[in-house]
C-alpha cells in the first residue's frame, strides 16, 4: 500500500498529467470553461483561508477589512452587468443558488413548475423520486412544463393552461440544454395572475445575457435569476443570485444562513475579476460563441448528423444538440471521441425515455463553444471541429490518428483570449515554489 508521500507525489502526477492532456484536447463540454490567468491568481489568494460569514460590514469574524471590499465590488459589478436590482454572491454553486431560492419563495409541499431533466430541465429541479434538490431537499411537488420538442422549447399555450391549472407557488425556467431563449414575458405573466413567482436559472446563459447575446430575464418578468458563474460567464465554479430589490432580505437570509457558512472566498475574488473581465470583452466574446456554436452545428449538420432545430438556426446559444442514434449510443460515442482527445458529453433527448433509453445510453450529444471560443476559434476551426468529429463517428477512423492531429491543432491555440493580459497559457501548471 501506498504511504502519505507516495499518494501525495501520485496526487500531483495526476494533476500535471490532467493539463497536459487538455493542453492537447478540443474542450466542448457546455458547462465549462477555462479562466484567465487573473482569475486563477485570486483563486490562489490568502481569501482561500479565510472565513466570512454574514454580510459585508456584519461579518461573524474580523480580519475581513479587504474581503468586504472584493465582495461589495463584485456585487456592484453583478449588478451593473445583468441590469439588476440586488445582488448576493454568496452561493458556492448554481444548485446552492436555485436551493436559496427555492427556500425564500416556497415552502415544503408547495408545487414547482419547471421542465423535465430529458427536456433540459436540471438535476436541481427534479423530483424526489429522482433524488432532485427542488423535490428530495426542499420537499417540493414537482410539475413539468409542456414542452416541444420540434422547436426545443417550452409550448407557450400548453403552459400557459397548465400553470392556471396547476397554480404553483414557483415557475422555473431555463436549464441545462437550452438551444433559445425561454418565453419568460408569456409566461411570467400567468404565473403571477396565478400567484406564483417566475425563477429563471441561467446557469447556462449567465455570459450570454451579461454580453446582450441572448434574453434578458430580470427585464422580461423574472423576479430572480440564479447561476452558476463557470460556463458561458468564464469564471471560477461559484454561484449568484440577481433579484428584485422587494426580495433581497429574503434571498439573503436564505443564502446565509439557510444554505452557506462560509462562501469560498477566493471564489468570490476570481468571480469579481471576470465580472470585471466580462464588462470590458463580454460583448465581443458572448456574440463569437454564438456564432462559433451557430457553425458548429451547421458544419456537422453537412457532414451527415442529425443535429436539433436546422429549421430554426440551430441554436442561439453556446450549445448544440445532435441526435447520434444511427451511429451509436451517446455514451459510446463520448467514451470514442474522448479517445480521439475530443471532450463532449452524451445528453439525453426529449423522447429518450418512451424510448428506452436512460443516461448512459441516451441518443443525444451536447457540444458547448464557450471554451474553444475562449481560447481564440472562431468559424474556420469550428469546420476543422466537425471535421475531426465526423471522422471518428461516421468514417470510423482510429482514435489516436486524430488524437495526434487533435493535439497539432491545438498547438497553436494555448492562450486565454478575451481577458485582461497575461503571458500565463490557458492550460499551464502553476507549480507553487
């Protein structure tokens, strides 16, 4: 058996050999990103050791004289950026923030409307029965939203008679696939003639709607939005919430002390960086990876996938979707690609489940352009993309000829873009003196 030493030098093998492989991958998994070389410094800052709790001025510990001050900036930043009343900073994760929110707008037993984990509603959201956080932590009913799966969206009308039907006390949109924008105006309006406040998770979009490339929630109805702050918004894995001022007390209690102690920190600092980092790039970046995603999905749509919505663009967002079932299951072709060093995911589809398909095998791929947009492609590399895809998955070629061309063509794109400048590449091992 291995000792401390042996496990901590095989600890730090691990991790070395995890950047030199991305070093040499084409990264297309929606919900990451890859941050700037600032973001990481603030990681890396003495906030990692500290404590925090309560909010800045009222804090339970002393020593917080300069956290106050990074925190108060990012919330001023927040706010500016998505145009919002309040901000709390505080979530350590878009499902703590959706968990906040459902613990200041419902109470157990209350019914939530939101959409289907195969139809791109999230994990967050799930029953009980699925051990989801909305139904086996907070002990909500869950009902789901009509959804069409045409147009990969929510069925305005059909929704529209089921929350007066249903009168939930909570109406969720947006989720985890989301191709475009979400009816939030149709829909937040008969939510409230029925008594319900209208969430919107945008862990997904939150870099989108910062940059003016996608909707604007809080504008359209929302009363609060919640997400994540590490996918198309490129900064460290934390979270946030954005509301009405009339709901900040009640957000911010049940932040701290609902659902956090202390909040990470660092994560707070590096989140202040690259709020500060998205109002100088964010409108160039958020509209090159719409346009990367838009191509992407025409490109593999030419050579032969079934990929969602080609009568509608295909996307307006960071993701595509494909439908992969004549060549095999989604998890077989994940497990390929990330043979051949290309990283995606398999997803399931709307019509997965009457169909016998879970999970682990379901017939879908979700690719996310928010990464390789980040490290400076733009339309011509997303056609080398759907190239080198295409000749794993439909002609079949073996895996470590295109991981050697995968990693050639990534040579020349090693780089954070989009950022405040640093010679510090996209992937490199910060090894600490």
């Amino acid at each position: 058996m291995m000792q401390g030493r042996e496990r901590y030098e095989k600890t730090m093998e691990l991790l070395r050999k995890h950047n030199e492989w991305f070093k040499n991958s084409i990264p297309l998994i929606a919900s990451e990103n890859v941050t700037s070389p600032a973001v990481r410094e603030a990681l890396l800052s003495d906030f990692q050791h500290r404590y925090a709790e309560g909010w800045p001025g009222e804090r339970v510990y002393a020593g917080c004289i300069y956290i106050d001050q990074v925190e108060i900036l990012a919330m001023e930043l927040a706010r500016e950026l998505f145009r919002a009343e309040h901000a709390n900073v505080q979530p350590v994760s878009g499902v703590t923030a959706n968990l906040a929110t459902y613990t200041a707008l419902t109470d157990p037993g209350d019914t939530m409307m939101c959409l289907p984990i195969a139809s791109g509603g999230h994990i967050s959201m799930g029953k009980k029965k699925f051990g989801g956080t909305a139904g086996a932590v907070h002990g909500l009913e869950v009902e789901y939203l009509p959804f069409d799966e045409k147009k990969m969206n929510i069925d305005i009308d059909a929704a529209k008679k089921k929350i007066a039907e249903v009168k939930p006390k909570l109406l969720t949109l947006g989720g985890s696939v989301f191709l475009f924008p979400h009816p939030v105006k149709e829909l937040s309006e008969v939510a409230k003639e029925n008594g319900a406040h209208v969430m919107y998770d945008a862990a997904h979009v939150a870099g989108l709607i910062a940059g003016g490339q996608f909707q604007d929630p809080l504008k359209e109805g929302a009363d609060v939005m919640t997400c994540s702050t590490h996918k198309t918004l490129p900064g460290p894995q934390h979270g946030m919430i954005l509301c009405k001022k009339e709901l900040a007390e009640k957000i911010n209690q049940a932040v701290f002390p609902g659902v956090v102690s202390n909040h990470h920190l660092h994560a707070v600092a590096g989140l202040a960086v690259v709020l500060a980092e998205m109002m100088e790039f964010g409108k160039e970046y958020t509209a090159q990876i719409v346009k990367n995603a838009q191509v992407l999905a025409k490109s593999l749509y030419e050579r032969d996938f079934d990929v969602l919505c080609p009568d509608l663009g295909f996307t307006r967002s960071h993701t595509v979707v494909a439908n992969i079932v004549k060549y095999g299951d989604g998890g077989l072709l994940e497990k390929k690609l990330e043979q051949a060093n290309i990283i995606l995911n398999r997803n399931l589809l709307p019509w997965d489940p009457r169909e016998g398909r879970h999970y682990k095998n379901p017939g879908g791929i979700r690719l996310g352009t928010s990464e390789v947009t980040r490290l400076g492609m733009k339309e011509r590399q997303m056609e080398e993309i759907a190239e080198f895809i295409k000749r794993v998955v439909v002609d079949g070629e073996p895996q470590n000829r295109i991981a050697e061309e995968v990693a050639e063509f990534r040579r020349d794109y090693q780089r954070v873009h989009y950022c405040f400048e640093s010679v510090t590449e996209a992937y490199e091992y910060l090894k600490v003196p």
